[in-house]
C-alpha cells in the first residue's frame, strides 16, 4: 500500500505525430519537427509507437530529449512500444534485445523512460510454444519495466495475472470497444506502476480499414468520469498510472485527456 504521497498519473497519446491534433494541441501552422516541443508543455508522457514499425537510433532519442526537456523545459516520460518483430512476428533474439535497449541510452540518461510495450496481437494466443517465446523474451529485458498488452482472451485470466505479480511485470489495462472477439476492458495492477492504454468504443474495430478508422471515437465525458471513478477505487493499489489514448484521428484525445484531467483532479490525484 502507498504510505508516501498522492498516487501520480501521467496522460498523454499514443505517438505526436498527428496532423489531426493541429489546432488544438498544436497552434495554427506548428511545424512537425516542433510537435514534440508543444506537446512536452502540455502533457506528462508520451507513447512512442514508431518503433513499433521501424527501429530508431541513440540520435533520435536524444533529440527527442533535447526537444522536451531543453527547449521546452519539461520532465516527459516516454514509453516506447517495441518492434513488430518481437511481438507479430516473433523473430525477436537477445541480440536485437540488447540493440533496442542500447538505443535508449539517452532516456535513461535522462530518467526519462517510462514501462516498454509490449503489444501481443490477437492472434498470439496462449500455446505452450508462445508461452516460451514470452518467457525468454522478458528474460532478456531484465529489470526494464515492462507492460505487456494481450489481445487474446486466454491470457486473461487470474492464473497469469499472478504469474506478472510473482515476475514484477506490468499488466497493461486496455479499454477496447465492446465487440467479440476483444477482451473486456478491466483495470488491474500486478506492479507500483500501473499502464491504461484507451482505445476508444468504435464497434467497427474488425470493419475499420485503418488505425485511424478503428480510433475514430470520442469518449463522453460521463464515460470519464467512469473511468475517474474506477482508478480512484484502486488508489492503493497504485503509485504511478501510464494512461495514454490512442483516439488521436479527429483530435479525440486532446478532448478526453481534458475531461479526463478534470475528473481525475476531483479525486485528489496529481495529474501531468
């Protein structure tokens, strides 16, 4: 139980790239090469999904550093969603393992990292085979915080919850839209430091052609305040809470992290 302080709570999106989020978190006419420097004075943290598509270097992350912590004079946390070939393909190797973590040398420098992603597809279903494939993957990660997001029901249940407690992981809480075949959206913590990744409630998430499809929902503002109450019935059970959405198309996001801010606030937390 937290005896110390106030549990924190960092907000932010999945990724700054978004053009959508001009005018609203962006002024009129910001350069991308900027968007991370506007984006550090406004939130806490960041999800970095580009990595998931291609590897980036120590050059980037440093300027990303330079961006956030010099220019805009911030402490932004960045979590970074690993390569597709850890968790879709699965070619993942120590040697690539090491190379990923190397390239991070600049957040860590900068007691900048926040919990690694881990976003097991819906076909990564929980065999005998992938349970392995999992297991020597987070044996190469250390003590690196890691968050691991399950898209296959059969992950979800009891029995592995406790298994990431016993192994210090991190479960990552998704809120899906309620449609078969995605797991139910339930917040639990197994670590300090919790992980919520918010994907909206589009019921065309199986018909949408693209991400930016499937993301297209605004969430309510009672639909908030829900999600307000249901972190604030688990208080104990946390220190810090990641919560980053993933809705960006149509600026969604900069809406709900607003509505999301106020109704955490009414509730004592400290929010970046």
């Amino acid at each position: 139980m937290n005896n110390h302080s106030t549990p924190t709570i960092y907000l932010g999106t999945g990724g700054y790239s978004d053009t959508d989020l001009l005018g609203t978190l962006y002024p009129e006419g910001t350069k991308k090469t900027d968007f991370l420097r506007e984006y550090a004075k406004q939130y806490g943290a960041v999800e970095i999904n580009s990595t998931f598509y291609a590897p980036i270097g120590q050059k980037a992350f440093t300027g990303m550093i330079n961006k956030a912590y010099e220019q805009a004079d911030s402490e932004l946390k960045f979590a970074v969603k690993l390569h597709q070939d850890f968790t879709h393909a699965r070619k993942g190797t120590a040697e690539h393992v090491q190379s990923f973590l190397n390239a991070l040398t600049p957040l860590i420098e900068a007691n900048a990292l926040a919990p690694l992603l881990l976003q097991f597809p819906h076909g990564f279903d929980r065999t005998r085979e992938h349970r392995l494939y999992l297991a020597n993957l987070v044996s190469w990660f250390g003590d690196y915080p890691l968050a691991i997001e399950f898209r296959h029901n059969a992950w979800h249940t009891p029995q592995v919850v406790d298994s990431f407690k016993e192994q210090g992981l991190i479960w990552c809480s998704v809120d899906y839209p309620k449609v078969s075949g995605l797991p139910p959206s339930r917040l639990i913590f197994t670590e300090r430091t919790g992980y919520l990744r918010m994907h909206g409630n589009n019921l065309n998430w199986w018909d949408a052609m693209s991400a930016a499809d499937r993301h297209d929902y605004r969430y309510s503002e009672l639909e908030m305040q829900n999600w307000a109450q249901a972190i604030a019935n688990q208080r104990q059970h946390f220190d810090v809470l990641y919560i980053f959405f993933q809705n960006t198309v149509n600026a969604h996001a900069y809406y709900n992290i607003a509505m999301l801010r106020d109704a955490l606030g009414r509730f004592g937390f400290e929010v970046l």
